[in-house]
C-alpha cells in the first residue's frame, strides 16, 4: 500500500481519477481530485473530486443523490493517476447517462467489445424491440415456461460435458448457459448489479467463514 504523500500531483495540487464501475467495468468519468478531495473520499468512501470550473470541493452525489461508493483506489506506475472503482447509486454523467463516454469514435472492424453487461442490454433489446427471426425473440415470446426448460436442459448438458472431462465442450455448454441464464434474468428484471451483489456478499460471508476456522 502507498500513501497519499507518494502520489504526483500537478502544478495545480491536483490529479487525474479515472472512475470505473466495479459490475460492469465501464469507464464512467475521469475528474480530478486534490490531496483534500482524495482525502475525504477516504474517509467518506464517496467519490469527492475538486471542481476546476467551480474551484471547490464537490462531493459526487451531494445534490443527486448519485453517490459513488468506493471499492478501491490504484495508482498507476508514475503515481500521477488514479483509477477508482466504484459501485454508483445512479448515472455517472451530468446528462442523466449512466456513462460520461456515449460518443463512438472508431470501432474497429475485426475486434469486438464484450461484456455481460453488454449482452445483458442487447437481451433487453431484443426484449423490447422482438426483432422477426430473432432465436431470443422466440424465447421471449414462449415465455417462462419455455426459457426455464431450456436453463434446465443446458444445465444438463453442462453435467454431461463435465462429466466426459471434455474441457472444450463444457466451455460451449457453459457458455449456453450463460446466455439462456441471462434471458431468464431479463425477463424476471433481475439485473446483473443484482447477482454481483449477491455473489460479492457469499464471498465476504466465506472469508469470515475461512477466518473463524483459521482461529479456531
């Protein structure tokens, strides 16, 4: 761990945060934040950067309500920028955008951005727009009944893979189930925030369980 008195700030006393969600791992803003400003979002756990057009303190959420709860803070090598990661209690931007970066520049042509975040929202489209010939169409318009047969049926086929030790098979089944698992969450509006934080809650809830044993 280093402190704040290693960090490089600049001739304005001041150093660049790069703000990122700890779910979806999306870019959501880059301020900047002063020794004060880094101070109290320690202290606080909430994002508080130094506002360069306003000159003063500006703690995220203040007047939103959109507060930034900090999971971590990394400096880089040159210890002359930070990446925050956070958990957000609602958009990031002052647009009312859940990102400050909505602008498309260059998408190349043969590399493609994945996330379970993004397909959760392609999901969600599907959901709303039923494009005609769509398979994820077709399942939402089967409903519940069909989409909990066909998680059940990968599930199977995972067991099946698995139990074969065929590694490159199980990965193609795993990944069936995934994306049938997520048609599931989105028809029941079950975000991916809502399993991160059901999941990061088993894992503190383990390494209390792993401690106790280790004292005992």
């Amino acid at each position: 761990m280093i402190n704040i008195d290693d960090l490089k700030f600049n001739e304005q006393g001041l150093i660049p945060a790069v703000v990122v969600d700890s779910i979806t791992k999306k870019v959501l803003t880059v301020a900047y934040m002063s020794r004060e400003s880094l101070r109290i979002s320690m202290e606080k756990g909430l994002t508080c950067f130094w506002s360069r057009s306003r000159q003063e303190l500006w703690l995220k959420g203040e007047t939103s309500g959109n507060y930034q709860h900090i999971v971590s803070i990394t400096a880089d090598c040159d210890n002359d920028a930070l990446v925050v990661t956070v958990e957000k209690d609602g958009p990031a931007c002052h647009t009312g955008s859940d990102s400050c970066f909505t602008k498309p520049l260059y998408q190349s042509e043969e590399l493609h951005e994945f996330s379970l975040q993004g397909l959760y929202e392609l999901l969600e489209e599907r959901n709303r727009l039923r494009p005609e010939g769509s398979y994820t169409t077709y399942l939402f318009e089967k409903g519940i009944d069909k989409i909990l047969k066909k998680v059940g049926e990968e599930c199977t086929e995972v067991i099946i893979a698995g139990k074969a030790d065929d590694k490159k098979e199980t990965v193609y089944e795993l990944a069936d189930l995934a994306y049938h698992a997520m048609v599931l969450m989105v028809q029941m509006g079950i975000s991916v925030e809502d399993v991160h934080r059901e999941l990061a809650s088993r894992h503190i809830i383990d390494h209390k369980v792993k401690q106790e044993k280790m004292t005992e």
